[in-house]
C-alpha cells in the first residue's frame, strides 16, 4: 500500500456540481482520488471521470499559461475563414505552414492580458445585448427544438448582470409573455430557476 506524502483537497474541474476531491500525493506525482464522506456535495461519491481522470495533469500538451487569439491580442478585428482548431504560439511568432490566417493562432500571454482581454469582451456582450426588450416570439423554435434563444440569452445576461441589474432585465425582456403558451412556460421555468433572488419572485 503506497502511503501519500500528502493529500490536498480541491474541487474537480470536469463538470459544474463541483465535487470535493483529495488528492494523495507521492514524490509530486497524484497516484490516486478519493473523496471526503462528509462533503456536503458529493457524500464521497464520484463518478468515472472524477476518480479516474486525473492523467491529463501529467499529458505533454497540457495547458498551462492563458491563450488568447492573436487578433483579439493584436487587437485586430475578428478575420473571415475557419478557425485553427488548436495550434499554439509560444513565442508569439506566426505558426508555419498554417492552412489558414495566422490571425487565428492561439497566443500564449500573462494572467493581466488575458483577464482584461475576457473582460472587454464581457463588456461588449453586456452592452450588445444589455438593451434587448420583448423577447420576440419568432425568436422561440417549434417544441420539437429544446433551445430557446431568448432562455440562452437571458443565461448569458445573468451571467454577466449583478442580481438586481439581472432582475430588471428579465423583468422587461419577458414581460409581454408571460402568460402566453410556451413562452409563459418558459418564463415560469426561469423564475423557479433563479428563485433565490428574491427580487424576481416579486417581478414575475
């Protein structure tokens, strides 16, 4: 039985439940993954890729500086084509023999440049959209489609809108459907969905 040097406890990084894990560590290698009996998220339960999927730690390839597009770094606007799928600069040179404009390339770039890069993004989405009113009704598909592109639009503003901010938002975005079929369906589903504002329990 090997006996860990330590064991650290963290969260996995595969879905959004955000399981507890401890990992038991040996000469700064992970050798195995358990998980607490008393976590209030998983009761030590884990499923396969939690328990298991902990080699990528070690893969060559691995991620471990932030990326960002050169024509985002470059600030350039977004090129026409296809994208590259995944192919990194580390020097900040262009990639060669790429198919496609360098434009795409992944770019390796410190934790301040990439933050403030999400966050102008961030921005421009909140602003875009921030005005958005009468969620139309040719926007929704038939029932036989589960997306709902004003629901995702609303997903995206919530994510974006502190609470209150958020509240009004929905508040006009929905409003004319509510009791209106599908859509008054749809906007019950979003009020118990964020049910723990309690300011949107009193605006739908």
């Amino acid at each position: 039985m090997i006996k860990p040097d330590r064991i650290v406890s963290t969260t996995c990084p595969y879905c959004g439940v955000g399981c507890n894990l401890q990992l038991h560590v040996k000469d700064d290698f992970i050798f195995k993954v358990t998980s607490p009996f008393d976590s209030p998220v998983n009761h030590g339960n884990l499923c396969v890729k939690g328990r298991f999927g902990y080699d990528y730690i070690y893969h060559p390839k691995r991620v471990t500086a932030p990326l960002v597009r050169r024509y985002l770094l470059e600030g350039g606007p977004k090129p026409e084509g296809r994208e590259q799928v995944f192919a990194v600069s580390k020097n900040g040179q262009p990639i060669e023999h790429s198919q496609i404009s360098n434009d795409w390339d992944w770019i390796e770039t410190d934790w301040d440049t990439a933050l403030d890069i999400t966050a102008k993004k961030l921005g421009e989405a909140r602003d875009f959209y921030g005005a958005d009113r009468d969620c139309p009704l040719a926007y929704e598909p038939s029932g036989e489609d589960f997306l709902s592109p004003c629901l995702a639009e609303a997903d995206l503003m919530r994510r974006l809108l502190p609470a209150a901010e958020f509240a009004g938002f929905l508040a006009h975005f929905y409003h004319l459907y509510q009791d209106i079929g599908y859509l008054g369906v749809l906007v019950k589903s979003v009020r118990h969905r964020y049910a723990r504002f309690n300011v949107l329990s009193r605006l739908l």
